[in-house]
C-alpha cells in the first residue's frame, strides 16, 4: 500500500510520461495539443481518462449542473453515436445517460474500462494502460473534429 503522496506522485509520473510518449501526436487538425487533458472548447463536457489501483477507464462526460441541458447534450451525443463508434472501431462502450460521479455530482456518460486488471501504481502496467489509452483518445479526437460543430449551441 502507498502512502497518500507516494501514490500522487506515481500518478503524476505516469500522467507525465503518457504525454510526453504522446507529445509527437498531433491532432486531427495537425496541431500539437495537451492529450492529457484535452480541451473539448464545450463547459461542462469532458474527455476524462483515469487509472486507479486495480482498473482504468476512458470516457466523455457531460457534468452540466442543469438536468435538462445535460439530458440534451446526452441526446446530441447519442445523435452522434454511428459516427463515435465508426472512429472507435469497437462497440463495447457503455452509454449511462444519468449517474453520479465521485463527489456525487450526478452526470451523463459514455465510456470504457479496461478489459484487464491493471495498476497505475504498477510501472509494468504501463505499456498496458498507454497501449488503452493512445488509441481511444486518439479516435475520439478524430471524432470531435467531425461532431464538435453540433455541440456550438452549448458554448
């Protein structure tokens, strides 16, 4: 078991290495961008990867505190749904349209766990966890390209 700023610093390296095995990628547009932590350009909706203890997860999330336009930036993202899992090439992702975050905050979602049992705070998980994550952020970014244009209306 690590303590509390052992295991903040494991995270910090392994966000830190992530993006500088990522920094030569640029994005669909061509342009050099922070993969880490990827600007939508739309409050309220994320893309989000984490790596805990014993899983890791890649996901959109939509955390408008208004019920209402959370719920239409859901359907416009499930209007949107052929051409995010044309980008994927995978079919597994669950779509949550209502749930509660880690701090209770209820949001939207659409995501996927790792298929294996992974660690962060185990360096030979690494390759594992950038081998899930590279390729997913990746086709989501080629997605926004396309699907960002029908979240303006949200800006």
């Amino acid at each position: 078991m690590y303590a509390r700023a052992e295991a903040k610093k494991l995270k910090e390296k392994f966000w830190t290495s992530f993006g500088q095995f990522m920094v030569l990628v640029p994005n669909e547009e061509g342009v050099k961008i922070n993969w880490v932590n990827y600007k939508t350009g739309i409050k309220h909706l994320y893309f989000r990867m984490e790596a805990e203890n014993k899983t890791a997860r890649i996901a959109i999330e939509i955390t408008h505190p208004d019920a209402g336009i959370r719920a239409l930036m859901y359907e416009q993202l499930l209007a949107y749904k052929a051409v995010l899992l044309a980008e994927l090439e995978e079919e597994e992702w669950d779509w949550i349209e209502l749930r509660e975050d880690n701090y209770g905050k209820e949001i939207a979602c659409v995501g996927r766990f790792i298929d294996e049992k992974v660690s962060i705070f185990n360096q030979a998980d690494w390759p594992t966890l950038i081998s899930f994550f590279k390729p997913r952020i990746i086709a989501l970014d080629r997605f926004w390209s396309t699907a960002k244009y029908g979240f303006e209306i949200f800006k």
